[in-house]
C-alpha cells in the first residue's frame, strides 16, 4: 500500500538511495525533476505511484491509466560518462531494463518497437519517457520515466495491452517495481563498465533483418532495419535503396510485426 508520501534512504556505497511513493501524482518525471533542482539527487531517486493523471510519452503524446491499477515511475540518474551526442545509449538501457523485467513474467517474447515502446505482439505494455540536461559538454542529468500496464483490463483504444491481460491473473505491482529496479541497476553499471547494449537491443527490435512495413510523409515502404546509429536513428533497407530515418519521421504498420 503506497502511503501518502515516505521516504526510505538505503546505505549503499557510502550513498543514500531515495525512494518516494505518492497515491497520485500528475506526473513522476516532473515531480521528480522539480525535486532535483530543490535538492542533491545521487543515482536511482525514485518517485513511484499507481495514479498519474498526466503522464505523457515522446512528442508530448498523452499516457491513459486507470487509478491504481498500473505502474509509473521515474527514476534520476547521473550518466556523466556518456558523451551527448551518444545519448541513446539511455534509451537502449530503459528499453532493455524494463523488457527483461516484463519477460519475467511472459512465455510470449517481449519485443521493443523503435525507439522505446515495449511491445506484445501487436500491442504496446509499456511507453518510456527520457529526459536528459545536457551542460558542458556532458549529461548532467537524466530522468527516465515509465507508465506500464499492470492490471488494467479496459483501455480507451485497441492495441494496448496489460500484464493481467496477458496472464489473466492479477499481477502485484510492487514486485514489477523491484524487478525493474535490479534490472535497471544492473543494465547500469554494465553502461558503466564500458559494454555495448545496442547489440542486445537490435535482438529484440521489430524490424531487424525482417521485413516490416514503414510510412514516411504519407508513403509506405516495405523493408528491414538494417542497422543502429550511435545517435539513435536507424538505418532502413528496402529494394529501391538505404535510408535513414531518426525519431518522429516514420510510423510503423502493426500489422507487419
């Protein structure tokens, strides 16, 4: 049960690990991001709830969840070691983070739809949301966020799905939480250490050395992504040519994956 607002602070490495449960918030990422600029944050500040009434995806796209039935979080951290222009090195350790957590619990494979949508077949379980300070040079800062679907049943359009849908069983939320976070954690200080994610990420990536289907400016274009840039953008193979393509130019038809 999430109290109306607690703190726990963990020991670890001569660290304190703060930890902040709202019953509902309008939205994790910029309450967490108000609190950073008030306070000194060391890795993994986490503020949860099961209730944001304003949560938002890439794009400023909105995010619908019923109170209490799912999972928003948002997690701060330092990634000082990696370069801005290789930021989406943060988007591949989100992706991956959360996929592995939601395998845990799935036979069926949990797949990332470029960039960072988390994906059950056709339909969507989970959206992230990253949001980095960039200054002098580095990343100050970054905010990950994630809204994923738990125990919701009943949603406002086709193509999302839930954890409870997908086992038709009631899922604790908590126990997501704390899987994410040893996930989260672990992805981390490999980044740390130097280890290439985006190998592990084009493993799971719709669209990868298989045929799918793309619209670009009102065209549709039959092909595969081919490779990863280090800036995120994906380089897209069709029979007439190669293009590349970065976030927001193109959308995918979900009836080819």
């Amino acid at each position: 049960m999430c109290e109306i607002r607690y703190f726990q602070a963990f020991k670890r490495e001569q660290s304190i690990e703060m930890r902040i449960c709202l019953p509902s918030i309008e939205s994790t990422n910029d309450y967490l991001k108000e609190l950073s600029q008030n306070q000194e944050l060391d890795d993994f500040g986490l503020v949860w709830t099961k209730d944001q009434t304003k949560g938002r995806g890439q794009r400023n796209k909105r995010w619908f969840g019923e109170s209490g039935k799912n999972l928003y979080c948002s997690f701060f951290l330092k990634p000082h070691f990696i370069k801005p222009e290789q930021q989406f090195q943060l988007v591949t350790l989100a992706s991956l983070a959360i996929r592995e957590t939601l395998q845990r619990f799935l036979t069926d494979p949990v797949r990332i739809k470029w960039p960072n949508d988390i994906f059950i077949g056709q339909k969507k379980i989970t959206g992230i949301l990253i949001e980095n300070s960039i200054q002098a040079g580095r990343i100050e800062e970054s905010i990950i966020g994630f809204g994923v679907n738990i125990n919701q049943i009943d949603f406002p359009e086709e193509g999302i799905t839930s954890l409870q849908l997908e086992l038709q069983q009631e899922i604790n939320i908590e126990d997501v939480l704390a899987l994410l976070i040893q996930n989260l954690k672990s992805l981390f200080s490999s980044l740390k250490e130097s280890r290439d994610l985006s190998e592990e990420y084009l493993k799971y990536l719709i669209g990868y050395k298989q045929g799918i289907q793309i619209m670009h400016e009102g065209q549709l274009l039959e092909g595969e992504i081919s490779s990863l840039r280090d800036d995120g953008c994906i380089v897209f193979t069709t029979e007439q040519g190669i293009s590349t393509f970065c976030s927001g130019e193109i959308n995918f038809l979900r009836s080819s994956f």
